[in-house]
C-alpha cells in the first residue's frame, strides 16, 4: 500500500499509519574536552542527530505543503546515544531526552560549526551515520523511523552509540506549559514558540504527540522525548505498514557529497568504516 492510500484509508481506519514528513538524517559525536583517542561512550561529551526536512504532507490530501522549504534541525540528544530498541513493548520509563539545539536553513551552518575545534585541537564532531527518514503517525502517536546507509552495515561506533541498521522510535515533546518531569534536565532557555504555537499546549498534558503535525520540533529548545520502538525494516514495515525505500537511498559519494567531507579535516573512520576515532 501507497503512503497515499494509507492516508486515505486513515479516514476509515484510526489505527493506520501516515507519513508525515520525510528526508535525511546524520549522526555525529563530539569527544570530551580531555579525550585525546575515543574508545567507548565515555570518552564522548556529546551526540547530535540531524534531520534533514526534505517533504512535509498535509494530511488531508497527501500534498507537500505549500509553505514547505527545506531546512535542518540539530537535535542534541541527552545520554550520548540512541534508546535500546526492545523486543517487547516499549517501555515508557524508558524514555531519552532531547532538545532542539537549532534549525538551520543550509547544512553548512551546523556542519561547519559541529566541525569546528571547541576546546582543543582536533575535538570537532565526528560524522558516524546517514541514511534516510520518516515521521509517521502511528495510531495514538507518532514515530521516527530511519534506515542507514552509511556506513552500509553498523559497526562498533555505531553500537555504542546505539545506532541500528534501520530503528524507529516514538517521538513526542515536553508540554512547555509544565515543569521538565522529574529526572529530566530543563533546558537553559525555554523552547522559542510563538505565542499562537503556545495556545495549541494545554496544562494537563506532561507529553505531546506529534502524531498530527510536526511542527512542534521546528523550534530552538523544544524538549523531545524518544522512546524506542522498533527494529529492523521488515518489523517497522509489518507494524507501520511503511516501506523505507530503498530505491531512494544516496550513493556513499552522495552523502559525502552534501556534509563535504573531502573539505573538512574530519575523522572519517567512524563514519566509513563504523570505527570509533
């Protein structure tokens, strides 16, 4: 079944899935200020995840929406890694915080300043993953579901960082109108929403689903929650009835193309061959 027919098999049926937008998406690690060779996750001090907005859909009529351009959120993710994909349930005690560090309307912006040395010479963020992704609805919620493409098959960077070959994850935001619920950081600077936006939140709920619009996560602090979901492309396509497809994946030299690697004096181990660096 079509992305489309789903869409519209959704007016019959709640339970269906939609897609709700679609793109790229890069991981990238930063070492710590004093971790001159990184072997596990304690020698990072932070994670970045990138989506690359390339299609956002109405709904209603599965049409790319007319205000649509494309643009980039940074996402730096709380506890350096991706949440472990379970074969049971999720579970929602299990949830990763993260917050909306920017968007950006050029690549470039965030890459030249996740490249850039922060403390010491050499501690730029390392690019360890790209592949392709979406947000769709799911029933009550919504959830993020990505394959990788590089490197082709994970490696050992990818494990610790919890990076699966293809995962997706329930996604949603902290009510901004609430105090951070207990054993989550708050963010320095409150989430920069417009006042109309602040309207849609109302004070009962602690989490917001984005599974109508995704629009909550395109502004600077907003506070995301992922939990994870899913593993393996067969799984997310048997559950969601979505096809990640293939036929749209990037080439290496393509996705080493748009972060112009070949520009920057980047590790490029982690992202090539899944090697910690």
């Amino acid at each position: 079944m079509t992305a489309k027919e789903k869409i519209e098999s959704n007016d019959q049926n709640d339970n269906d899935s939609c897609i709700l937008e679609e793109g790229d998406i890069y991981f990238f690690y930063r070492p710590k200020k004093n971790s001159t060779e990184v072997k596990d996750i304690d020698d990072v001090r932070r994670f970045f995840m990138i989506t690359s907005v390339n299609k956002q859909y109405d709904r209603a009529s599965y049409k790319i929406k007319k205000t649509q351009k494309q643009f980039y959120r940074l996402f730096v993710i709380g506890k350096k890694s991706l949440p472990e994909v379970r074969q049971s349930e999720a579970r929602s005690s299990e949830r990763y915080w993260a917050r909306v560090g920017g968007i950006f309307d050029k690549l470039d912006n965030i890459t030249n300043e996740l490249f850039a040395d922060e403390f010491r010479k050499g501690d730029g963020a390392r690019p360890v993953g790209a592949g392709k992704y979406i947000i769709a609805r799911h029933q009550s919620h919504a959830e993020l579901a990505y394959v990788l493409i590089t490197p082709q098959e994970p490696g050992d960077a990818q494990d610790e960082l919890g990076i699966e070959k293809e995962a997706s994850f329930i996604i949603s935001v902290i009510n901004p109108k609430n105090p951070a619920p207990k054993g989550f950081p708050s963010s320095e600077e409150p989430p920069k929403y417009p006042e109309k936006v602040l309207e849609e939140f109302n004070k009962k709920e602690k989490f917001v689903s984005l599974e109508s619009d995704t629009h909550l996560i395109d502004y600077q602090n907003s506070q995301v929650i992922l939990i994870g979901a899913r593993e393996g492309k067969n799984v997310i396509k048997s559950d969601l009835g979505i096809d990640i497809d293939e036929e749209i994946r990037q080439k290496e030299s393509d996705i080493i193309r748009k972060l112009k690697l070949e520009n920057q004096n980047v590790p490029i181990k982690p992202l090539m061959e899944g090697k910690l660096e």
